[in-house]
C-alpha cells in the first residue's frame, strides 16, 4: 500500500506557510552547461548519539548518493566518529548513517524517515557537514507458534508502521526478522511511532493434510481386534498457514497496533499462526467456436486488487488449460477471485520467462469468471473466450532534436483507469514501435483505459529531459490524462502520440528574510487545474523536492502550464500527492507560468 502521512503542522511550518513566498526574480533564459568536474570536491564529518553528550559513534556506514552519478560510495567512521568521502565531483549528493540498533538517520533530515538535505557540492568544494546524530532504535519482540503452540522456526514477521489519517489507517515501509528454532523474534532499530506486525510462514505455500477427528476414529476401529467394514471418512481439505496479524487475525484492518515510544523495548508481541482450508478449483475454457480450447493461459488473481478478507499466500496464481480445455486451480484459500483465461487464435508454445505459462503469438482472446471459494472445491467454471479489441496508431516527435533511435523505449503502454486493476489485466504496452514509428497493441479486453507514452517524467535532478510526451489524440481528443472505454468487438485506431523536446526548467533558490540560504524547505510545484489532482495526473503535473544546502531546487520537464509554488518545512509528514494537502497550501502559494522550452530562475524569500 501506498503510504499516507497525516499533517502535524509544526511552529516552523506554520510559520512558514502563513508566511508565503515572495517572488524576488525571474528571468526566463537558456539554460547554460555545466562546466566538467575534476572529481577534487569533498564531504567529511561525524556521526554522534543523542546523548547530552553527543558521544561520537564509530564504525557507522555512511552512504553516500547522487542521481546525477552511477552506483554508491561508501565508508565507516573511525573511532572518534569521523568519515571523509575525497575526491568526488561536482553534484547533488545525499548522505545517510546507520549502526546496528540505531535508527538509520538521513543527513539534515528534521525526523527519522523525513527527506535527506541534498547537498550541493562545486568542484573543488569542501563541504563540512553538521553531526549526523543517530537516535537509539525501538524493539519489538515475541513468538511465533501454530495452532498447537508449537513453535515455528525460519518465520518471516514484518512491522509495517501505520498511521491514521482523517479516521482511516494507512501503512507505510517497514522492517522483518526472521525467527528462530524457538519461535522468537526481535526487529530492532525501529523508529518511535505505530506498527501492525504480521508473520508469514516459511511453508505457507505448502499446503497440508490435517487429520480429522472422523480419520482419527476410524483409524482407531480398524486398529482393533474386531476392525471395521466402514468406508474411510472423506479427505480434509489441505490447509495452509495465512498471514496472520497481531494479535492473531487475518485482516489487517482489524490488527492490534503496536505503539513505540523512543528506544522502548516492547516484548511479548506473539502470534499464533492461523490456519486456512484450501479448495480445488475446475473448469472449462472454450474457444469463440464453442469447442473446448486447448493450451489457454489462465490466472487467478484477487476481486480485491490483493486486499482480500483472507489473504492468500500465492498473490497470483497460474495455470494452463489442457488439451481438452479443462483447467485446475489447487490451493485456493477462502476470498473473492477473478479467473481470466487468454489464448491467441493459433497455436500455444510452451511455459514462458520464469516459468509462467503464456501463449505464444498475439494475446486475441480472453475471457473472464467470477468466483468466491469459501474452502469447498468449486467445480463448473466455464469461460468462453472472446476477441480481444486492438488499439494502433502512430508516435510523433515535434522538435529540432533527432529522433531517438530506442523503439521500445517510446513504445506507447496502455494501462487499467482503475488502479486497483488485478494483474491478470495490469496493462498492455506495444513490445516495439515499428521503423515507422508506427504501434499496435492487440488481444486488449474491455474497460476504461489511459493510454501514456513513456518518455521523461519530471525531474528534480539534472538536465531538462531530452523527450517528454505531449499529447495523445484518441478520436480527435487529447486523453493524455483521461481514461477512455474500450468496448467489446470495437477496435481503437489511428490514435496520435505526440512527443516534444520542448522542455520547461526551473531553477529556483530559496532564501529567508535575511537572504540566507534556507534549506530546510521542500519544494512543490503542482498544476492549478484541480482536474489533474488524481494520483495519475499529479505523477506527470507536480514536483516535490527538498532545497539544497544552498537553498537551490531545480525541476524539469513539467508540461507547460500555469502552477502553484509552496515551501513546507520538510518534517516528512506533508504529504504532497493528496489533494487535501494541496488545498491547504493553495492560498499561501506562489502562482507562476511555465513556457515550452523555456528555462526560468528564479530567488523565492519565505517569510519576506
């Protein structure tokens, strides 16, 4: 899931947004090359503890990382608590320390999990960073058993932190253990705040017999001196171990949530392992013709985008329909499914990449079912396969820059409108534009789609991109950011991608009332038409990035457009894709106009 702050709105960020930001320049130019780097800038300092003290802490690792760079560097610090990274080149860098129980501390992050303060270093620079300071880590700690209170070794148990935005819970990172022969744990080096701890079994996806009270009985009558003529009692169903959730459920929205205050040790966090029953599930596909089909692909996903009641310990499940089109699905738990068959109109060749059964040629048919499995075997589940729509068009470059040579790179993919979409529909991307930049994309099933080219993002790193995608013409309509309905046995054609390498830059500084640098801001730059505050249109309309040690930002390739500028003092708990939290910054925000290739720099004063 994806994660959702809510806002605590500090001294300083109040102080900040009532403040506004005050426009000082603008002065729209050509963006000018950097020089090269001598690689002869350089970063040193400490890494202490939050103690009165500040007891200095060696053999930290401190990693250092630059988007602009390749790879990481890394080092330790000596037993004074010193580290030095020489000999680097001009770039933005951002610096984090972990040790062991402490929780992992980005440099001139405000809080534990808060951005890091990028660091803007020139050639030849000696940058002097201020002490990173690590904080003891929290613990929690407990048992995992079975049904039997047995113990259940090599058991992965996670603590996901949760937090409550607007009365409802929402889940973020989180860290694992693995348990050991005695079924104990410990995730250690956990920052203060509220977790949801669960346990998945290292044989969940193992199914087994439990015998029942019935096979017990009539194995203890036929052991006997007189024995028995009766028939054996039907077969339990297999059983699996569930993800189970503090204290012992399986929904996650009714788990217990563990709260940690600063490096508190919190024991007696156990869980005892639920057991599921497992079902069979069978069917038939067949073809448009009406006779079975033979070598379909066939997946069984969750009705509920992977947030079933019951959680299943296969996310997504694969099969294939055999020679006579029947198929078979084993080790279903108890929830809501989607079954989809696909087949192309020839013939099948074997399993594809990583083993997963796929039919060879264009993807033309599909078909779909329905199912709810309460741990009885479900038998009679027919899918008929139909033709599958096809979407073709053309992808078209306006700029003075040569067309790129990477046909799939720009191929155009088309993607579900509804993004808890399960994966047997996850999207459909053309594998290649053709020499004449020409797409198609076949064997798409009905329902609302985007169509988006894949091009550069906004950056906040870096060069203004070198492509961005501009339009995408469906039937005469721009529906770059629209879902469109593709229907059945209706094909969509001659739709238009259209990329430019017109590109919008802002370089940007941000000082305060003294004009000093004032980095303890991130920036948001997002559109002013609330239209595109979906997470989808925000993806592509909004840029969120933290001022350097010098105060400077920069964002690039921003379709062009009017947009709100704000600077929230970056505390991690403004959570700047929610629409809600834009509103909220929209009467303090700065309203300016981004130009097709046009770069912009410009000096915003907070609290001027």
């Amino acid at each position: 899931m994806a994660q959702r702050t809510r806002h605590v709105w500090t001294v300083a960020l109040a102080w900040a947004l009532t403040a506004g930001l005050v426009l000082a320049q603008q002065a729209p130019s050509r963006d000018a090359a950097r020089p090269p780097s001598g690689g002869r800038a350089s970063i040193e300092g400490t890494v202490v503890g939050d103690d009165e003290a500040r007891t200095p802490i060696p053999h930290a690792v401190l990693v250092l990382s630059s988007s602009s760079l390749r790879g990481q560097r890394m080092t330790a610090t000596d037993e004074a608590g010193r580290y030095a990274f020489p000999d680097l080149p001009s770039a933005v860098y951002t610096l984090a320390a972990s040790r062991g129980a402490y929780v992992t501390a980005a440099y001139g992050a405000l809080s534990p999990g808060a951005p890091p303060l990028p660091i803007q270093l020139d050639d030849g620079q000696r940058f002097v960073a201020h002490p990173i300071i690590l904080v003891k880590g929290s613990v929690i700690a407990g048992r995992i058993t079975d049904a039997f209170g047995h113990p259940i070794a090599a058991t992965r148990v996670t603590a996901t932190s949760a937090r409550t935005l607007n009365g409802e819970r929402h889940y973020g990172a989180g860290m694992t253990a693995v348990t050991d022969s005695r079924g104990l744990y410990r995730i250690y080096g956990l920052a203060a705040g509220d977790y949801v701890v669960s346990s998945t079994a290292a044989l969940a996806m193992q199914p087994v017999v439990v015998m029942s009270a019935d096979q017990s009985s009539w194995a203890d009558a036929r052991a006997g001196a007189r024995g028995t003529s009766d028939p054996p009692p039907p077969t339990p169903h297999p059983m699996v171990a569930a993800p189970t959730y503090f204290p012992g459920v399986v929904d996650m929205a009714t788990a217990a949530v563990v709260s940690l205050g600063r490096a508190e040790e919190r024991q007696g966090v156990d869980i005892q392992v639920i057991r599921v029953g497992t079902a069979r599930v069978t069917g038939v596909v067949y073809g448009v013709d009406g006779r079975p089909a033979a070598g379909a692909s066939i997946v069984r996903a969750s009705a509920h985008g992977g947030s079933s009641q019951v959680p299943s310990p296969i996310a997504v499940q694969y099969s294939r329909a055999s020679a006579d089109g029947s198929f078979t699905l084993s080790g279903v738990t108890p929830g809501d499914y989607v079954i989809t068959a696909r087949a192309s109109e020839t013939s099948t060749a074997a399993p594809g990449g990583r083993g997963l059964p796929m039919p060879s040629g264009p993807l033309t048919l599909w078909g779909q079912a329905d199912v709810s499995v309460n741990g009885d075997d479900l038998e009679g589940v027919d899918i008929r396969l139909q033709p599958g729509m096809t979407v073709s068009g053309s992808v078209v470059f306006e700029g003075a820059t040569p067309r790129p040579a990477d046909l799939v790179r720009f191929a155009p993919r088309l993607v579900p409108a509804d993004a808890d979409s399960s994966p047997a529909n996850g999207g459909e991307s053309a594998a290649a534009t053709a020499a004449d930049w020409t797409f198609r994309i076949d064997g798409v099933m009905p329902g609302p789609y985007v169509l988006t080219g894949t091009g550069d993002l906004p950056s906040t790193t870096g060069a203004a991109p070198a492509w961005t995608v501009k339009s995408v013409v469906v039937e005469g309509r721009d529906l770059l950011d629209t879902p469109f309905e593709i229907r059945p046995r209706q094909d969509v054609r001659g739709v238009v991608v259209t990329y430019t390498d017109r590109s919008t830059l802002l370089n940007g500084r941000l000082v305060d009332a003294g004009g000093q640098a004032a980095s303890q801001f991130r920036v948001v730059v997002f559109t002013t038409n609330r239209a595109r505050w979906s997470a989808r249109g925000l993806r592509r309309w909004s840029a969120s990035i933290r001022a350097g040690t010098d105060g400077s930002f920069r964002v690039s390739g921003l379709p062009p457009g009017q947009y709100y500028l704000c600077a929230v003092v970056d505390d991690g708990q403004a959570q700047t894709n929610d629409a809600k939290f834009l509103e909220s910054v929209v009467p303090t925000s700065t309203t300016m106009t981004l130009v097709a290739g046009e770069t912009q720099t410009q000096t915003f004063r907070v609290g001027g």
